[in-house]
C-alpha cells in the first residue's frame, strides 16, 4: 500500500477488490436477516437462503451464458484452484500431465505437487526468465510433444 499527501492507493487487486455496494447490501441482509443454510431447506431460513442462491446462479449463469448447473460457488480462490485441477485429474482414465509455471500461486503449485505425489499425474514445469515470463520457445516445444515429453 503506498500513501501519497494522507490518500491511501490499494495496489493488490489481485488479492482482494473493494465490494460493489449493491452487493455488500445484499450479503449483509443474507448475513444478518435471512442467514439460514441453504442445505436446509427443511425450515423458512433455508428455504430463502436455497432461493437466494438459485437466483444468484441464475444470474451468473445468464451473464456468462452458462447452465446454472454449471455455476460452482466456492469459498475464494484456494478452494477453487483445488476444485478446477483436481476435478480435472479425476476426470482422467490414466495418469496427466500438468504444465505448469514455477511463479504460479502457491495453492497450484501445491495441489500439482499432492497430485503428482499421489502418482495421477506428472508435473512438466515450464522455464522462466528472472523477471518471471516463460520462455514461449520451451512451452511451444512441451506442447507440439504433447503427452510425449
């Protein structure tokens, strides 16, 4: 975080982005008001709660022209990383390979490494300069050899 003349400047959007306030409206009724879990659907706080959720996959899915079906919410970032890699592995008949950067973030280079460690796929890592581009010559050559290597 830099200060300039007592105004505070946030440079790790990555990391976290300011909530919209319409959301932040949202979330907090569903926080304080209407809290219940929308797993239990056997009681009126899980009924609103379920029908809060369906929407919310309804309007994503409307904006990125998906299914709702296809629309997973997860808790942040790790959670979703674990999801994306491992549900694909899951999905192989036979062991994968995962290219990978060596500067990715820390919960893919951890899953790859579990993965790998479990025998379901082989990590090939991609080279990169000491301002951490991939070298474009070795990613080309890693994927005309596809599961070769």
């Amino acid at each position: 975080m830099a200060q300039t003349q007592n105004q505070l400047i946030y440079l790790d959007y990555h990391s976290t982005t300011p909530t919209d306030k319409r959301v932040a409206e949202k979330v907090i009724y569903y926080m304080t008001r209407a809290f219940g879990n929308a797993s239990s659907t056997d009681h009126s706080y899980g009924d609103e709660s379920a029908q809060a959720v369906k929407k919310a996959r309804q309007q994503v899915a409307e904006l990125i022209n998906a299914s709702p079906k296809e629309i997973v919410f997860t808790s942040g970032a790790t959670e979703s990383i674990n999801l994306a890699i491992q549900g694909h592995i899951a999905q192989q008949n036979s062991p994968s390979r995962l290219i990978v950067s060596p500067v990715e973030h820390k919960a893919v280079l951890d899953t790859c490494e579990v993965i790998a460690k479990k025998g379901l796929a082989e990590i090939v890592w991609l080279q990169v300069d000491q301002q951490a581009h991939i070298d474009l010559e070795y990613l080309q050559k890693v994927c005309q050899q596809g599961a070769n290597l």
